[in-house]
C-alpha cells in the first residue's frame, strides 16, 4: 500500500478507501507505518453496532438512522456484515442498492462485508474496517449484522454502543432465549410494531433488560418502512452515548477493546514466532495415526514446546 | 489430586469421578502426570453430541438413547450443557431428576455443566470431562447442549458426530437460519414429528442438508415423549459412525481435534510466559486514559514485547 492511498483515505477519497477496506478483509494490511501514524484519529468516530435477528428490519432502520445524521452534517460509515448463509443471498443485493443511492454523496459510505460462513477474526478486520472510514472522516461509523450465531458477540465487542432490533413475529421466544443478546444490547427496538404481538413482545422485553444492571435501558417501538419511531431512537442513540460519557462507561468500552486489541496483535505474534515450520512438522508427525493419538495433549504439547529449531 | 482418586475414576467409582469433573469445571486440573499416562484409554470411547433449540426435547431424546445403549451392553455418560439464561432455570432441575433415575446404576452417569453465559474455554473443559468418563469406563459420551448460540459449534468441536434436533412450531425459519447449524450436523432429527408442519420441515431439511456435502446425511422423525422412531434413529447412529470409520473421516476429525488441543496448550502456555507482572503493568500504563488509546495497537504491542522483564 502506497503512501498516496493513505493520503487520499484521509482526504476522503471513497474509491480508495474502499480499496483499502478490501486489503483488510483479505488480510494484506497489517503493520502499515502510515496507518499507524493515523490511528490517533480514530477515537474522534463514535462506533454504533446493529444487530438482530434475519428480517427484523436492521437495514431500514440503518438507513433512516443515516438520514438524521447527514442532517445533522455527520459523515456516516456503515459495514454490513453478512454472515453468508444459503437463505440470505439477497443481503448483498440490497446493500448495492443503497449504495448507489449514495453514491455521489461523500457524506455516507457504505460497504458489505461478507464473511463466507467464518467468524474468525470477524471483530479485529471490522475494527480495522472501522479506523479506516473514521480516519477517512466519518463521525458516525455503523456495524450492522445479522444475529445468527456468534456475529452479534463478535461486533458487541467493536462497538461503543449496541442497538439490537426484534421484532414481534413467530419465534419470539427463540430470540429472547438468547440471553446473550439481551445482555450486550444497550438500546432495544421493537421494529414493525404495527404487527400483532408488538405490546406483548415490549412488555417482555421490559421485564428482562432492566434485570441485573445498573443502567437503564431503554426500548423504542418504530416502523422503519414507514420512518415511524426513528427521531426518538435517533435521540435516544443520542442520550445514551452523553450517559456513557459521563459515567465512563465509554472510555472503559475503548480501554477494553485497545487491551484486547494489543493482546490479540502480541498473540498473534508469538503464535507466528513459534509455529516454525520445524515445529509444525512435528506436530504432524505426532498426529498421523491413531496410535499417536495415545499419546496426552499435555505431553505431545511438551514435546513440541521442548524441540529445537536448527 | 491424589493418586487414588484417579484410581477410583479407572475402576468407575462415580463419586470421585463427579469430583474430578468439578475440578475440571474449576480449572483446577491442567497438567496431571497420573491422568496423562491413562490418556490412551480415552480413545475407545465414541462420542455424540445433541443439539438444537430451546424446546426442541433433547434430553427426552438421550434418556430414550441411553435406554438403547444399556440394552446393548453400553456405559453411558452424558454432559448436559446449559448456558446459563434467565429463561431455562428448569434445565438443571430436569437432569437432576434425570441422575436420580439412574442413582444406583453404574452404567449412567449424568452432569450438567452450567457455563454461566460464559462460553470461553467450553469446548476444552468438555473435552476434558468426555476424558474423564471415558478413563471410567464409559462406551458412549453424549454432549447435550443448548443451541442458542455459540455453543453448538463448540460442542460440534467436541463430538465425533453431531446430532441436531429440530421441532415443527414458529421459528423454524430462525432454525434454519442458522446455516452452521446445517453445516455442523451428520444426523438431523424432527422431533415431536406428530405436530403439524413437521412434514414441512422434513422438506424444507431434505432440501437443505445434502446440498454441498459428499457423504448423505439423515433425517428421522421422532416423538421422543413416545419413544417412537428413537429405534430408527439409534441404528442410524451406529450407522453413521460405521461410514466415518470407514471413510476416514473419523480418524482426521479426532486428528484435528488433538492438533486443535496441543495447539491450545502450546498457546496458553506461551501466553502465560509471555504475561509477566512486568508486562502486564506495562499494558496497564500504556491504556490508562484516552490519551494513551492515540497509539496505534501495533505500536503498543511491539513496545510491550520489545520490554525487558527484570
């Protein structure tokens, strides 16, 4: 990667930021001297993560929410993360679509991700993702992804803040057994709230957000399609960010993301020093057969920890 | 741990197995010379895991299992896995009933592990606690766990062959959603077959599971509440596990997962290493403020590996 790309991603220059973005994605940029120097100007970014069951409306919701922020002169980011399934093949379809309708618009950038079924490493590359778009001078950056497995935990982790999307429809109780969705949302909407089963799914959803935290956490009922709800969600996207501010639950959010950051880079830079390929032969040939397989991990693990590389 | 309680676990004394299997749930057991040199004997068991959504009547499904397996002659030990929600406090409650059918039967041996909503480190302990039974003598080890996120995968990772159970009623759109779930199974089930859409879902499953996929996979129907079916499907089990024994795919799936174990011991051993107090502190002043997060994670990480511990 040239230093002029890097320039021009600071200038905004959506083609090569877009470029930049697929090196990420296909693992090419990784200790850029140039980025580096840039990181500083990625905290002026705040980071919105989206996530919620397929057809909750997540997009919809996504798009409204862009039009408050360029009315309100913030540059918009959104990653699309699509964890690819053989049901959800228009996701991607849908994503050209709203691009194309931004697509003079400098003020809002928007890109899918697909991660082709593998969620390794899906946190570090959209974080990565996520410092280009706010060094490139988004103010607003947006991980929306469809909560299918372990993607919502994933993008919890890149976000300061975490909007999940229900919606009342069969399968209510399948989404909310998820107890994990519920404990990393910060905001929660109840989309399409039009439909039968709206009140009921509100009400629950009251009853177990609140348990077990100290914050509030509120719940909005909007109708994306219909743009019904999303000055009030907008607002109190708003609201909360000002409350984890002056609690320090932001700063806390971002210390713990750069610790698990740095540890994840010293990991990986460890795991790379020792994994010679003297090492690795080892380990295969201590793997062949079953009959090696007798052998305790905790020995075989020795073994290799003990063997010299020439 | 003393010696002879490791020689009560060999001779299937299921109270010191119970108590080794806490102190595996506690991170208390990680490197025993005594377990170490019994490794051998963990091969010979065979081991299955259970999976599917919240109601979908897993456990009915292994108790009428482990009828199956007595009657051949067959020590069963079952893990039942429950990620600690709000909504499935009952879960527990039901094993512990389950243990006590079997309370003075040594061929049955039955533990949940609650994982607090903490998934980290699953499918290790799992994989630890399958050992332990195996060392005591169990011929079948059956994982039984929650689908609701994560957990799945971790338990595929820990079987030599994955059993999903699905159930005909709203969601099931949410169900097959999940394409790792899909992708993760060698045997489906739709349980509760007598409900309606259960034709429906067969087809719909029919449709999805050999798609890109070499080897057949099954469907049966089952009303595990009956017993019925449960014949079909522990035959098609022995079945399954004839194919992946000859086909090899067993042997390369109890290859990756021994090369995944070293892998892992050989990491956090290095890790452990790697964290003196020394570098520890030194993360802890490099992330103290906001100010500090304007470094970029690559230069924090090559600092504190470039520090020299006293």
């Amino acid at each position: 990667m040239d230093k002029v790309v890097v320039q021009n991603l600071e200038a905004n220059n959506q083609r090569d930021l877009s470029r930049l973005i697929t090196q990420v994605e296909n693992d090419n940029v990784t200790n850029n001297k140039t980025l580096d120097k840039l990181f500083k100007k990625t905290n002026q970014a705040i980071r919105i993560g989206i996530t919620g069951p397929p057809g909750a409306g997540k997009s919809s919701i996504t798009n409204e929410l862009i039009k408050y922020y360029i009315n309100s002169d913030q540059k918009v980011g959104v990653i699309a993360i699509d964890p690819t399934s053989p049901f959800s093949g228009g996701s991607l379809l849908g994503d050209r679509v709203r691009m194309n309708q931004y697509h003079n618009d400098e003020s809002v950038f928007i890109r899918s991700m697909s991660t082709h079924g593998h969620l390794g490493g899906l946190s570090r590359k959209a974080q990565d993702i996520g410092d280009l778009l706010a060094i490139a001078g988004k103010d607003v950056i947006i991980f929306e992804t469809v909560g299918v497995g372990q993607g919502e935990y994933e993008i919890a982790n890149v976000a300061d803040l975490s909007v999940i999307v229900l919606v009342p429809e069969a399968g209510d109780e399948v989404q909310l057994m998820k107890a994990g969705l519920i404990e990393i949302g910060d905001i929660f909407v109840v989309n399409k709230s039009d439909r039968k089963g709206s009140e009921q799914l509100t009400e629950r959803l009251k009853s177990l957000v609140n348990i077990n935290r100290e914050t509030n956490r509120s719940i909005f009922n909007t109708i994306a399609k219909e743009g019904k709800g999303i000055e009030e969600l907008f607002n109190g996207i708003i609201k909360k960010f000002t409350e984890l501010e002056d609690d320090g639950n932001l700063l806390q959010r971002k210390i713990d993301r750069y610790k698990v950051r740095v540890k994840n880079i010293i990991q990986n830079n460890l795991l790379s020093e020792f994994w010679t390929s003297n090492k690795k032969e080892k380990l295969f040939q201590a793997t062949k057969s079953l009959k090696d397989l007798k052998k305790s991990p905790n020995i075989a693990a020795k073994e290799i920890m003990q063997a010299i590389d020439l």
